[in-house]
C-alpha cells in the first residue's frame, strides 16, 4: 500500500469523500444564494426547475436553469476524455489542480457578476469531481449531492440490524451505514458552511473550499502509480 511519512494512503479513502463532500455542499449553498437561485451540482433541483421554467415560457427562467445543466454535461464529457489518456494519479491531481484554480478565480468576481458565469464553471469543476471521484472504501459514492448516499446509508443501517442477516452482511452494512452517513454530514455541514459565508464574503466564499480540496490534492499526490 502506498505511503507517506508512514501514514497510508489509498485512492477512494474516507477522508477524501468526506473533504469532497463538504466542498460539495458548500458550493451548491453558495451557488443557490448568491446567484440565481439554481444549484451547481444537484441536476435534480436544476431539471425540476427547469420543467417549472419551461411551463411559464419565460427565458429568463429557463436559461439560468439549463446553464449549470450545460456545463454539467461539459465538466462529465471533460472527465471521460481525459481519463481515456490518463492514468488515476494524474487525473485526479488534474481535476483538482483545474478545480482550485478556477475557484480561486471565481472568487475574485465581483458579486455583480453575471450568475451565468459563476454557475457555469462551477458546474463544469463540480461535474469533473464527481465524475473522477466515485468509490470510497469499496462502496459507490456521490460527492456533490446527497440522494444515493442517503439511500445507501439506509440500506446499509437495515442490512446491519435485520434478524437473521449473516455476520458479513451485517459487518459490510455497519461499514456502508457509517461511511455515507458520513458522508452524508459532511455534505451537510459543507452546505452550513456555504449559507453561512455567503451573505458576508460574496464570492469569496469560494475560497473556504479550497483548504478541503488542497488536503484531497496532497493526498492524491502521495498516491504512486
């Protein structure tokens, strides 16, 4: 296994689901205060508003919504060109590079802004990241929204407490209920975070992401081929 300064340390961790989902969070809670009303990473939220949009024939509802849509779909179609050429090591350190890089950038935005512009890079680094980033410890994983890893953790609660269930059964739903519940708080806490920061910081609540995502960085770069 992998080490460094003898802490070991794996792809797909804990640590960096937990670190990625509390990015995930705070982005979407930032996004949807502060510019527009639409969600940089929950397509759910963003397709529901825009069928909403789409029965008013309003374009200046519809577009704000399809925005992040689109550049979801860009940020998925980037990821799946890039990990065709590179390896895990560098694509993750890649995907994270381009992220704290253009958050970085997006924070220096004045708060007028267009939202467009905001939403949709922050969707495109938002899709990169799920895209890149989608197990941890074995079991599959969301880092920017919350539906199946709520699922997950419920499935994996019963399958612990359920009479009759086999140790193995009962040891992998403990793990599976623990790991995305987790996950699942730190999704939340991330959004905490977000609503919080965004009335006073404006754009520059973007910044308070990055610490989570220079750690996840790190240990991806500790990572050998």
């Amino acid at each position: 296994m992998p080490t460094t300064t003898g802490i070991t340390v794996k792809p797909n961790a804990l640590p960096d689901a937990m670190l990625l989902a509390t990015t995930g969070g705070l982005l979407d809670a930032f996004i949807f205060l502060n510019h527009g009303h639409v969600f940089a990473n929950a397509m759910t939220g963003n397709v529901v508003f825009l069928g909403i949009a789409l029965i008013g024939r309003d374009w200046k509802d519809i577009v704000p919504h399809l925005v992040p849509i689109c550049g979801f779909i860009v940020g998925v179609a980037a990821s799946k060109l890039v990990r065709s050429h590179l390896q895990e090591r560098p694509l993750l350190l890649l995907g994270l590079t381009f992220e704290i890089a253009a958050l970085f950038a997006l924070g220096w935005l004045p708060l007028d802004m267009p939202h467009m512009v905001i939403t949709a890079t922050t969707a495109i680094v938002g899709a990169f990241q799920v895209a890149s980033y989608r197990h941890v410890e074995g079991f599959g994983y969301n880092s920017t929204f919350v539906t199946g890893n709520l699922r997950d953790t419920v499935e994996g609660l019963y399958d612990a407490i359920t009479p009759g269930a086999t140790p193995a059964v009962r040891d992998k739903g403990r793990a599976k209920a623990l790991y995305l519940g987790l996950i699942c708080l730190c999704f939340l806490a991330g959004a905490v975070i977000g609503a919080w920061a965004a009335p006073r910081f404006a754009n520059h609540t973007l910044w308070f992401a990055e610490p989570f995502l220079f750690i996840v960085a790190l240990r991806a770069r500790s990572l050998r081929s």
